[in-house]
C-alpha cells in the first residue's frame, strides 16, 4: 500500500530534486495536482483494511487512523494554500522556467495536533513568500491541540495529568510547561472577561470567598471573592473574580465593587453575603438603596461552631422560629425567647445573632418567594464547589495569577451545554415577578 503522504514534488530552484525531499521529479514547475476527498478516504480504508487484516483496528495513537487522516488533510491543505499563493503572484509573460515564481522543494515540519503527533512536508517557493495559514511558520501545535489542552484543564486535570493522558490516548510526548504555556494563551481573554461590560441593574448579587493555596515565600491560604450576578431575566452572571493579600475592609471593598459599578452596573437591589467585614460599610457608598443580606444558612453554621455538638439539633430547632417569623418584631420576640433559654449556656451563639441581626432581618420584610431566594448563599455554593474541585487538584498555585487563571477556566466550563442557564431562568421567574412589586420597578429599568 502507498503511504498516505506520498505526493508529486517541484524541483528545487537550480533544476536538482530538493535535498530534503528526496524525489525525482525534478521539473514539473506547473501547479500540483491535489489528490482530492475521494482519494483520501479511499486511502484511509484501505489503511483501515490492512489493520483490521493485522489484527485490529486503531483510531487513536501512533499509527491510528486519525493520525493518518490528520497528516493527509493537512498535506493536502497545504498543497492548495500554496497552488493559491503561486497563482495570486504570477507575473504576465514570466513562467517558472523564465524565472518566476514556482515550487522549490519541501521542509519537513512535525505538529502536535489533537490527534497525535504528524509530520508535514511544508512545501516552499522561489521567492519565499510563501506563508501557509493552515499551519503558520513557526508554530509546532495545531490550534485543535490548544483547544484541547485548555479544555481538559477546564475540567480539572492538572498540567501532570494532561501530559498523561496526551501520551496514553495520543502517543503524544509533551511537558508539563507546554501545557502552562498553551493555557496562558487565555490570559488575553481573562482580561477582557474582568473587564466587560455589564447589565444596568441586578436583581441579586452574591459574594463569597473560596481559599486556595499561594505560594508567597511560603504556601498559605488565599481568599478568592466570587461575585454572581442574577440577571433581570433570570440568568446567572460571574461577575468576575478578585484575590486580596491586606486582607478584607470597607476601603477593599469599596474598590471592588466600584470597578463593578463603572462596568456599567448602576443598580442592585439585594446583595448576599456572608458576614464579609466591611461589605455592608461599602455597599451603602457605593449603591445606597442596596439591601444587605446576610446568608442564614452560613449564620447556622458559625452558631454551631459554638455549641457541643449534642445540642445541635435543639438550638437549631429554637432557632428556626426567628428567622421564619412573620416579620421583624416576630422574630425579636422569638429571639428574645431563644435568649433566655441558651445565652446562659452558650453566650456567644447569643451574641454572634445580636452582631448579625441588622443584615440578618431585611429579608424578613419580603414574601416567601423572595426570601426563599435570598436568605442563603445556595446559589453561588455549587459554583464555589467546582473552584474548589478545580484549585484543590492543582495542590498549590505559584502566585495569583496563576490561581484566577484556573478558576477563570473553571467558569469557562461551568455549563457546558447551556441546560443549567435555562435551569436558572426557571427557578428564579417567580421570585423576578415579586421583585418588581417589592421594589417599585427598579428591576423593570434592568430590562429596558
């Protein structure tokens, strides 16, 4: 059987076959006849024939089926780039023997494609002016390759796993630092995602932090702030994604969710957070019509961290009545009741719900859709688990940017087929439709 990249070759410029191909035919200067999709699916069955002969049939690996095709379409891509280039440059009344531009030979070039490694014969003209687009001059991955790589890191795998499986799957032999490097190629469209114009209004935006590992001098925990966004028709929006090393403040802050404000963001109705020290300071700075929220779920939490573990399931249940009460002075009656029976017991969890109560209540003045909504973090958790997943496979970052690159990939990857955006749109609607009546149609601005 012929192999699947044998093809006529142009003579070199001084008439003698190019040294690097090694062919006779040494002066066919006209443009070369490509073998066509027929011929390259004829040679790939009859490749496909002799391995199953053999004893198998390979798609993937050295040698694979995939392999053979990858080679071939891309020989033959660049075969017509070049008869393209060469018809475009000729010169009236100047043929290759009268000195214009014609073939002169090939240069031997391996790529890393998604497929496995190939290696190309690149052809090259008299006058060095050709530049192929299919695979550029200097470049040794195919951009398929690229996207794979990125891909698979979206999903989780480290740089060391990417490399295994690469050299498992495709027989492909690559480092640990040609993944960074492929990935660092997002670097340009992470800036411009932290940069992007955003919606006028936001119904409800959630804060949250997620701790990774930096190494600064030495490895330590660093806080990443996630802000989500839900849309006023339903749909969640990261925001974006902030590292602070000083530690939280109003005065931090405050710049953040100035950026946030100059993206375009002129109104939020509710924000969610938990217990983040000088949030609630900045938020009336920079929207002062904002309702601050605290996350009851992240409040039962802290409470229990106070409390032996025995008395769990009582003081949750004496709980539950204040931050289910009808209304405000409900809920300070059943407080005061929840008091008297625990703070002599357990003084802080009495004293951690009196710090929280003027973002722990606002709620409290909505219907049950809303509050449904917005008394817990819930909604930002499951993405936060998936940056966790994401930074907790890596071990430990060499600094920030490093971190906001992979979880930047996380996001990427988040809703791969688009059924959690509508899954979104469909928990939210009723809450949407009582925030326009709880809010005097501040929400109606959002979708002008």
């Amino acid at each position: 059987m012929s192999s699947l990249t044998d093809h006529q070759i142009g003579s070199a410029s001084d008439g003698s076959v190019s040294s690097e191909s090694g062919r006779a035919d040494a002066l066919d200067m006209g443009p070369r006849k490509n073998t066509g999709a027929s011929d390259v699916v004829a040679s790939v069955a009859e490749l496909a024939a002799e391995q199953a002969r053999a004893g198998g049939m390979q798609l993937l690996g050295e040698g694979g089926l995939l392999q053979q095709l990858t080679r071939h379409l891309l020989q033959e891509a660049l075969e017509a780039e070049m008869d393209e280039h060469l018809a475009s440059t000729a010169e009236p009344g100047r043929s290759a023997r009268k000195g214009g531009n014609a073939r002169n030979g090939y240069r031997m070039k391996t790529v890393m494609t998604e497929a496995g490694p190939v290696t190309l014969e690149v052809p090259r003209d008299r006058a060095g002016t050709f530049e192929p687009k299919v695979v550029p001059r200097h470049a040794r991955r195919t951009e398929g390759l690229d996207n794979l790589v990125v891909s698979l890191t979206a999903k989780g795998l480290t740089s060391g796993e990417i490399v295994a499986h690469l050299a498992e799957v495709y027989g492909m032999a690559t480092s640990k630092e040609t993944v960074s490097t492929i990935t660092d190629r997002v670097l340009e469209g992470m800036a411009e995602w932290r940069t992007r114009p955003l919606d006028a209004v936001y119904p409800v935006l959630f804060v949250d932090a997620v701790n990774i590992k930096v190494r600064d001098g030495q490895v330590a925990n660093r806080p990443v702030y996630v802000v989500l966004g839900v849309t006023a028709d339903g749909y969640r929006d990261i925001l974006g994604l902030w590292t602070s090393s000083g530690g939280e403040g109003a005065k931090y802050w405050q710049s953040v969710l100035t950026e946030i404000k100059n993206r375009g963001v002129k109104d939020c109705l509710i924000l969610i957070c938990d217990g983040l020290a000088g949030l609630p300071d900045a938020v009336a700075q920079v929207w002062p019509q904002t309702v601050v929220q605290t996350c009851i779920v992240h409040l039962l939490r802290n409470s229990f961290r106070y409390t032996s573990k025995r008395d769990w399931a009582a003081v949750a249940r004496d709980l539950k009545p204040v931050y289910t009460a009808p209304n405000e002075q409900a809920a300070l009656d059943r407080f005061a009741e929840f008091a008297a029976a625990w703070e002599a017991t357990y003084p802080a969890v009495v004293r951690l719900w009196e710090k929280a109560w003027a973002e722990m209540v606002p709620f409290l003045a909505f219907d049950a859709e809303i509050r449904k909504i917005i008394c817990t973090t819930n909604a930002i958790e499951s993405v936060n688990s998936r940056y966790r997943r994401a930074a907790g496979a890596c071990g430990h970052f060499p600094n920030d940017q490093a971190a906001l690159k992979r979880l930047y990939l996380a996001t990427l990857a988040l809703d791969p087929t688009g059924r959690g955006r509508q899954r979104w749109s469909n928990r939210w609607m009723a809450a949407l439709n009582a925030f326009d009546i709880a809010f005097d149609g501040r929400l109606s601005a959002g979708r002008a």
